[in-house]
C-alpha cells in the first residue's frame, strides 16, 4: 500500500524566514507526485506535479524537488499570505492507481 | 472558467438520516472524485469515475454510501443511514483524466448529531 509521510506537521515561521517542507514516500512505481495548498474552510489547490527524482519545478516563492524517496517544498522568504495547510499526494502504478495524500504541513507565517 | 461546484456548503443532520451531496465538475473534465476529510488529516478517496463508470469503489462503504454519475457530468453522493463518525468534509474533485493534476471544490462539511 502506498504511504506519505510530512514533516512537520506544523511550522511557524517568520515573514522572510526560508525553510522546507518534507515528503517521504513508498510507492510501487511513481507515476506522479502533487503538491496542493489547502486553506481553511476551502479544498486543496493545485501546485506542482513532479514525475521523477531530479525534476524541480518552481512557482512565485514556492519550489518543489523530488528524489526517489522524498520531495521537499522549499519557501524562500515567505509572506503571511502563504499560511496554509500544504499537501503531498502520490499515484502509483498499482491497482487502480489511486493518488494517496499525506497528512499535511501547516504553515504559518508571521508578519 | 468555473470552477468545480458543491452544494450544499454545510449539512447538520441527526442520526440514521439520509443525506446527499452534489457536485458539478469542471466543463471537460471527464474523471471525477468523491473525497472524504477528516478534520486535521488529507483527503482520502471514497470514489473514482471515468465519465459514468465508477472504475474505484474500493474505499466507498457500500452498506451505507450511494454514488452516481448520471451522463458522466455532475455527480450525487449520497449516505444513508448517517452515523456520528460521518461527520466530515466532503470533497469532489474532477481532472482531465485519471494522470492530470486534480482541480477540487469547496466541500461539504457534514455534521451529523
């Protein structure tokens, strides 16, 4: 069964204050990691779609790489508007090929 | 360009009511998801269509969770009877297909008392 691990399940960080968000995972077969962003009271929204170790891919303060255990969401100099929830979903290749998410970053970033 | 659209937003029901969510897919988008999330945790899959043919119910408890997709656009899901630990947000989300990237609505939270 595919699994997803995050790390931290929260983090408070400073406006400015760069850091990284982990994903660990097993999979049989990666057919494509997500990143989606989730605000309170709203559903997640599409980030990033990465497909093999060494791929990165990147959007305004947002970042994401990916090996063939972990990716990791880097946020250079954050703002508070980037305080939400952060996901990590993965697809495999097994039986119906399902996306599996993980529990969730919590970001929040202070002024 | 519309988004994915749920209704109702909130549901507050007793329990062993029946009870049914609705959801309206992006115009194009023939693979559609029903999610269920629990408070602090990530979406986990109920339901999968591919234009009317649910092709993963795996994960739907068919004892008391209905869904249907009539014409391959909008979808019902539906529970009944409610029992207290269904009590949840629930999410529909819909893609291009099964590989792209996922495009979710705004849910519903369920609160059954």
């Amino acid at each position: 069964e595919d699994q997803v691990t995050q790390s931290p399940e929260a983090l408070r960080l400073q406006e400015g204050e760069s850091s990284s968000l982990n994903c660990s995972y097993t999979v049989s077969g990666l057919r494509g990691l997500f990143w989606y962003r989730q605000d309170p009271g709203k559903g997640p929204e599409f980030l990033f779609t990465l497909y093999s170790a060494g791929e990165e891919k990147e959007k305004e303060r947002l970042k994401a790489t990916l090996t063939k255990k972990e990716s990791f969401l880097h946020i250079t100099a954050p703002k508070p508007e980037d305080s939400a929830t952060y996901l990590c979903a993965v697809r495999g290749s097994g039986g119906y090929q399902k996306v599996t998410f993980g529990t969730g970053t919590k970001l929040q970033v202070i002024p | 360009e519309a988004g994915v659209v749920q209704s109702p937003r909130y549901k507050i029901i007793e329990k062993k009511q029946p009870v049914a969510f609705w959801c309206n897919p992006i115009s194009g988008h023939n693979t559609l998801y029903w999610y269920l999330q629990n408070l602090g945790q990530g979406p986990e899959l109920l339901i999968r269509y591919e234009n009317e043919e649910a092709v993963d119910d795996s994960q739907l408890p068919k004892d008391r969770f209905s869904a249907e997709r009539l014409k391959g656009v909008d979808s019902t899901l539906k529970i009944q009877p409610a029992e207290l630990g269904d009590s949840a947000v629930y999410l529909c989300a819909s893609s291009l297909g099964q590989g792209h990237e996922q495009f979710f609505g705004p849910g519903t939270r369920l609160t059954v008392l």
